[in-house]
C-alpha cells in the first residue's frame, strides 16, 4: 500500500468524523432554535358523574354504561381543541386524509373531489359529514361500539390466547396449531406455534393488547388474504417477506412499498413480521399518545407535539370496525364486565346533537324547475302523504336534498317554496336549472357561523361552518326573510361550495378592517400556511398562486428574516403566511414573488428531501429525522431514508443539510 492510499484513507476518515461533528452541531442548533408548535393544553383525568356538563350529551351516555358495566373505567381526554377546527383539519385542509370506500356516494364523498380515487383506486375522499360522523364519540358511547376507545395497553387479567383465537376464528389462514409460510426460493417452511401464540407472545413483549393486535391483522389482511395482501409471501418483487400489519403502506404503491419495508427489517417469515410490526405500533403510536383505536385514526392527542397528520389508516370508518371486532370476542369469552378502562376525547364548542349519518339522501343548494302543470308538493316520500302546495309547469323552486333510492316508485326531493316552507316532489317533474341569483357581493363571516344547504333553521341541514374573517360571495338576498327568526343570505365559497348563512352574521368587505389578498407567488408553487409564525411551525395547507386570502392581522410577527400576516383561507383555515407572498387588494401594483427564500416557504423544493410532506425543504426536514432515530434508534421508515439506502442515520441528515446549502 503506498503512502497515498495511506493519506487518502487518512483523509477519509477525518472528513468523516468532520461530518458526524458537523451533524451533532446541527442536531444541537436545532434543538436549540427550531420554534416549538403552540398547541391546545391537553388533559386527562377520570371521568366523575356530572363532570362533564359542557359537553352536550355526555354524561348521560357515559352514567349509562356505568350502570350497565360497574367495572368500566372512563378516563376523559380534554383536547382542548375546538370542534369545527378539527373537522376542517381533518378534511379541506388536506384532502384525502379520510377515505371512504368507492361504493358510498351522495353525502358520504367529498362534494370538491367527487369521485377522484384515492390509495388503491377502491376509495373517495370522505365528507365533512361522514368524518364528523364518525369522529364524534357520543355516536359510539354505546355497548356495541366503544371499544374503539378501549386503552390498548396489554392487561393480563382479561386477555388470552383463548381471546384472540375467538378473533381469528373467521379467519380461515390463522387457524392451526403450526404456522406454514412460503420461503423466498418458494418452498413451504413451518413455525412450531400457531397465529394466536405468535399474537400472544409479541402483545406480551411489547406491552400491548393482544386482541388489539388480532383485530388489526384481520381488519389489513381480511378473512380471505387476497392476492394483492402482504401477508401471502408470494409477491413476484418480495416474495418470502411478510407483513401482517401493513406498517408503511402508504404512497402509490402500498403493497410494494409495505413490502419493501419487511424487507429491510428481515421480515421473512410471518412471526416476524408480527412481532417486528407490533414494536412499530407500540414505539409509532401508543408511546407518542395514540393508545386506542380512535386516537390512532383520528390524531388528536399533541403528546408528540403535533396533530391530525399521523394516523395509522385513512378509512374513515377503521376504528368503528376493528373496535366492533375485539368487542365481539370480549362478548364470546364472557369478559365483558371485566375492568376494562377507555379514554374518552371531548372537543369544544361541540353542536348541541351528536353528528349525524349521512345515509341516503345527498345536501344540495340548487335550483330546479318543473316541467308540468298541477304536481303536488307533499310533506313525505309518498303519495299518501298530506299536499302542502301545488306548482305549475315553469315554477322554479330550491332543491336542498337529493333522494339516493326510489321510495314508492319515484325519487323524492326536498325542496323549498318561495315562502319557506319545504316539501317533497318526485324527481319526475323537475329538471336542475343555472343558479337563479340577485347579487354578487365580496362579503366576510363577522363571527363563527353555520352554512346550511337551505334558508331557516328548521328542516336544512349544516354542511359546514364558516370560520370568523373567512370571505365568500353573496349571490342572493332578501328573497328569504324572517325564516325562523332570521333574514337569510345564499352565499358560495371559493371551493364552489353553496349554502345559506343569516344575513347579519355577513358584512360586506368594504365595511370592514378586513384585508383580502391574494398568494403571490410563482405560477407552478405554492406558499405554505403555517400554524404558528416561523417556518419551524407545521403547514396548515400550502395555496397555490392567485388564492384569495382574508388578512386577519397584519405583521403579526416576525421570524426567518419574513415579516408575517396570520390569515384565513376561504376553506376557513387559519395560519401564518409570509408578507412577501401577498398582494394586497388594495395595491395597485403587483408585487414580483420574491426570487430567493433560504427558509423555503415556497415549495418548489425535490421530494426527496421532504421529510415531513410539508411541500418544503427545511430546517424541520432535519428535526424530523433527528426525532425518529431518537424515538426508534433501530427502527425503519421510508419517508426518513433520505438516500435510500434502506437505513435511516445521520447519512440521511447529511445528504439534507448538502441539499439545503446548494439551494
């Protein structure tokens, strides 16, 4: 070996230990200057009767099955989160978050993506009404349906090998004593123990519940284990790797990118692969807050410091079945009226009724007209019902409900008469007509209010509800006045969306000292909206070039070199956004979007550094990094793995900081 191969390796490894120190200095800069997200106080404590009076609708429900179940134990998570900021979270500011399955339609979708498919094409975005739906706990404070809630923590006492058998009883490839598996070169190996001692064995290492576990293999496998499953080992690009719990199943392809993941974690046979992902969902989850089904769907609890963006499955109703499941086997072994303990969340400002299913007919605002003389308006779905009007061919009338399914040989919609008053008529007889408006005025929402699909109080239904500064378009006034109680307003909101609001809870924009702006910003990025003023806050939403913007403050800070204006999208979103990135209604001359941006507040940045799926490359691409191998030193995630070399460590780090110094 010569003196210069001697030097070179010399030379490398100087470099080496430079860029390990390098990293560590990073690391500590961070920890030290990265802005931590302001959330909501959250508390738990044990729930005493009464103790929950300004939560509509609680206490009765919970004092119903203590009586039922004395050995219940319920413990209330406070969020402190308001409940319509949720459900905003939870929906329009990310868009596919919640799925339903592709055979629901009407109420059940989303109105702005339609039938858009989403994962494995077999899904639609969901509803603001079916994630209020499911997401509100007093629908499940019921004997059938509150398991979702159960504490998931691995209790002894109740829970055994009998137990999850119960669970895998449906599932015809977990029965038998001995587990066979295909290997990689296709031969059939066998594990000296059965599915349900696998369960048991990995519940017990890891400090979690073994039906929780049995549950949730059901619920990502299915009774059948169809071809496309990662649990079959016969994958053409991963055969012999396995993975019961689908940890990492995400991106365009999941069953690949789930396999893949078995793969660089030596998942090779189905033991494995049930043990190695019940220490994901232990270390992911339970540890970071999330220790019931709900909280695992719906991310809720900010004890890691963050909210709604980790969720372990994006169906919509994944809790409600898999929790209906472990109930199932607690009911067969008799363990029903053990002591079982479930925590409970409660979220301000929650409507007075619990949410309801948005079975059967589909909200609409729009107008129609009918196309023959003498048709009844009745006050049911039915011929036999009692006539409260009779139209005529041209009448045009407002159509707030669309009927999913023919009752008594015709579809009845819900309409509304130009008095108010609203009936039923038969699809028959009417056809949709354009909008049938009066005005169109620049307005905002001067307090926080609800968008009904019809004028009045009674007999409409809330589609959504309109944050405080959020600007929308009145396209009709005085037509409905003293409805209820109230002068009423149809409006649209920038997503198209349509509905009616009281009128005095709208002023026009040139009576108030609110600002509209719009993003400003190169025509292929967008601007990120922020939760807090800084770059190291989480994105609320990213808006694209053009987006209009109400200002609720201006220059309500500074930080990152940026001046900042919190503002409100016209989803009704509130965040922070750069001043450079708005131009004001009132400038007449456009400002250029600023050319530079060392903070990346634009995303025009490579995905492949985007840790964190915020659209941008940062200082919080490194923080996020840094936490996972603080949180999980041994374990596995693709997002984490900047150069893809199926490791996550400070080479990931490295290749960030590179990334962020040559841009």
């Amino acid at each position: 070996m010569s003196k210069n191969d001697v030097s070179s390796k010399i030379n490398i490894r100087i470099l080496a230990k430079k860029v390990v120190i390098l990293n560590i200095i990073i690391c500590i800069m961070i920890g030290l200057l990265l802005p931590k997200n302001i959330l909501a106080a959250q508390t738990k404590y044990p729930y005493t009767n009464g103790g929950l009076a300004k939560y509509p609708g609680y206490d009765e429900l919970i004092q119903n099955l203590q009586s039922k179940h004395p050995n219940w134990h319920f413990t209330i998570l406070d969020t402190g989160l308001d409940w319509n900021e949720v459900i905003k979270n939870e929906t329009v500011a990310s868009h596919g978050r919640n799925l339903i399955y592709y055979t629901y339609s009407g109420n059940w979708v989303c109105s702005i993506c339609g039938n858009k498919s989403y994962d494995t094409g077999k899904w639609k975005c969901a509803s603001e009404s079916s994630v209020a739906y499911y997401m509100d706990p007093r629908n499940w404070l019921n004997e059938s349906n509150i398991f979702q809630f159960e504490n998931l923590a691995y209790n002894g006492e109740i829970q055994n090998i009998d137990g999850v058998n119960k669970i895998l009883s449906t599932v015809p490839w977990a029965r038998g004593d001995k587990i066979s598996y295909q290997k990689s070169d296709g031969t059939i190996g066998t594990l000296d123990k059965s599915y349900a001692q696998a369960i048991m064995e990995a519940a017990e290492e890891v400090g979690i519940s073994p039906y929780h576990l049995a549950a949730r293999i059901k619920q990502e496998q299915g009774a059948n284990q169809v071809a496309s499953s990662t649990g079959r080992g016969d994958n053409s690009a991963y055969p012999g790797y396995y993975n019961f719990l689908n940890i990492q199943a995400t991106g365009s392809d999941i069953i690949g990118n789930a396999l893949k993941y078995a793969q660089t974690q030596g998942w090779d046979n189905p033991e494995k692969s049930i043990k190695g992902g019940a220490k994901f969902i232990a270390a992911a989850y339970i540890s970071r807050g999330q220790s019931t089904l709900y909280l695992q769907k719906f991310d809720v609890d900010n004890s890691d410091g963050s909210l709604y963006y980790h969720q372990y499955m994006q169906n919509v109703s994944a809790a409600y079945t898999e929790g209906n499941t472990v109930r199932t086997s607690y009911e067969q072994m008799g363990l029903l009226d053990s002591s079982i303990n479930f925590v409970i969340p409660v979220y301000n400002n929650m409507p007075q009724d619990p949410s309801t299913s948005p079975e059967g007919t589909a909200s609409v605002t729009q107008n129609v007209q009918v196309n023959k003389d003498g048709i009844n308006v009745r006050s049911g779905k039915s011929t036999s019902t009692a006539e409260i009007a009779k139209v005529n061919n041209g009448d045009i009338l407002l159509r707030i409900e669309l009927a999913g399914s023919k009752e008594n040989g015709y579809y009845w919609d819900k309409v509304v008469l130009a008095d108010g008053r609203k009936g039923y008529i038969a699809r028959d007889f009417i056809a949709q007509i354009n909008d049938v408006t009066n005005c169109n005025i620049s307005a905002v929402a001067n307090v926080n209010v609800n968008l009904r699909n019809g004028p009045g109080t009674d007999g409409t239904k809330i589609i959504t509800t309109i944050t405080s500064g959020q600007s929308v378009t009145v396209i009709e006034v005085g037509k409905y006045n003293g409805l209820d109680g109230y002068n009423w307003s149809r409006i649209k909101l920038g997503n198209g969306t349509q509905g009616y609001v009281v009128s005095d809870y709208l002023t026009e924009v040139a009576s108030t000292n609110y600002v509209i702006a719009y993003v400003n910003c190169n025509a292929d990025g967008k601007v990120n909206v922020r939760s807090g003023i800084g770059t190291g806050y989480s994105v609320v939403t990213s808006l694209p070039k053009d987006t209009k913007v109400t200002v609720l403050q201006k220059e309500a800070g500074s930080a990152n070199g940026y001046v900042w204006d919190k503002i409100v999208t016209s989803d009704g979103l509130e965040g922070y956004i750069a001043s450079n990135y708005l131009r004001y209604e009132d400038q007449n001359v456009q400002n250029n979007p600023p050319t530079t941006d060392p903070q990346q507040n634009v995303n025009n940045s490579n995905e492949t550094y985007d840790v964190n799926g915020d659209n941008t490359v940062n200082s919080a691409d490194l923080y996020y990094v840094i936490k996972f191998l603080k949180q999980t030193p041994d374990g596995y995630n693709a997002n984490y793995d900047v150069n893809k070399d199926s490791k996550v460590n400070s080479t990931d780090l490295y290749q960030i900081i590179v990334y962020l110094k040559q841009h």
